[in-house]
C-alpha cells in the first residue's frame, strides 16, 4: 500500500467530472521527448534519476485521473508540468494540492476536507430529519444548519483578523515611536 498522487481536473481525484482521456494522454507522451510507452494507459518518464530506480510509471486510471505510487520531489514536480499541459492539477489522496516545486499546500487541503464534510454532514441530516419530522421539521433543521454555517464563517474570520492583530499592533507601534521621535 502506498500514497497515491493524481493528475486531475476534477474538484476531488474521487469524484465526477472532467476526465483526462487516453487520447490526451497518449498525445501528451508522445510530444513529451522524456516520456515513452510502457503499456497503451501507462507512461513511462525515462529521464527520472533517484532511488536507483531507472524510470517512473505514470498510469491513466479508468476514471481520467493520471496517478503515481509514492511519488517523491523530483517526480511531483515532473507531474505538475504535466498537469499544467493538460489544463489540470495535482492532487493526493487526501485533496492536498502540490504545486511546480512538488510542494503541498496545507490550506488547500485542510478548505477542501472541512467544507465537503460539513456540507454532506448537512445534507445527511436534513433528509433524515425530513425522514422522521417531514417538511416542517426539515425547513427548521436547514434553518438552524445555515445559522451553524453564517457562525463558523463569522468565528473564521474573527481568527483571520486576530491572525492579523500583532501585525497591526506592530504597525501602529511603529507610527507612536516615529510620531515620538518627530516631536523631540
């Protein structure tokens, strides 16, 4: 078992939506000087140099996702310039975006995780609450659920501007010592 990047266009690698199709990818690998055939949905980069290991498999998946086993830096790397020809991105299997220098970026995944769950938390408990109360009492759970929304976004920002508080603090430090420094 190991940890699996995608080459994706779609919001999440699992979900539906716009497929990388073999013509795309066979397209791709042939332009691609670095890059031959290892079977028709696998692409082989031959210019890859760590571990000892001579090439690195690039694999077309049957749902239009290209994914790598345990990639490391030097291969996400690679696999950003070919998500960026095909008008894509790369993702892990956690949603974590990684970008040009292979790096991922934490908020991308930690947004993507928390918003999704919320919303299917959500929509699993209005139907069952339509289930036990009927219309009624689901019109009154969506109500108190888009409260619950309208209060974490309110509590979000609030963490955003204390974020910003030492920086203003600083700032405005700085302006007392130069008003102070003028005066004398």
């Amino acid at each position: 078992m190991g940890y699996d990047l995608h080459i994706t266009r779609k919001v999440l690698w699992h979900a539906d939506g716009p497929a990388i199709s073999l013509d795309e990818w066979k397209a791709l690998v042939m332009n691609d000087p670095e890059m031959r055939f290892g079977t028709e949905s696998e692409g082989i980069w031959t210019s890859y140099s760590k571990d000892g290991r001579r090439i690195a498999g690039f694999h077309l998946s049957p749902t239009g996702n290209i994914v790598v086993k345990n990639p490391d830096q030097e291969i996400r790397i690679k696999m950003y310039q070919i998500a960026q020809k095909l008008g894509a991105k790369v993702q892990g299997d956690e949603s974590e975006l990684y970008d040009a220098k292979g790096d991922f970026s934490e908020s991308s995944r930690s947004s993507i995780n928390w918003v999704g769950c919320l919303l299917a938390c959500a929509v699993v408990f209005c139907v069952m609450v339509y289930a036990i109360t009927g219309l009624w009492g689901m019109l009154l759970v969506l109500a108190f659920v888009l409260f619950l929304f309208v209060l974490a976004f309110v509590v979000l920002y609030l963490i955003a501007s204390v974020r910003a508080v030492p920086h203003f603090i600083a700032s405005v430090r700085k302006s007392v010592t130069n008003s102070a420094k003028r005066k004398k």
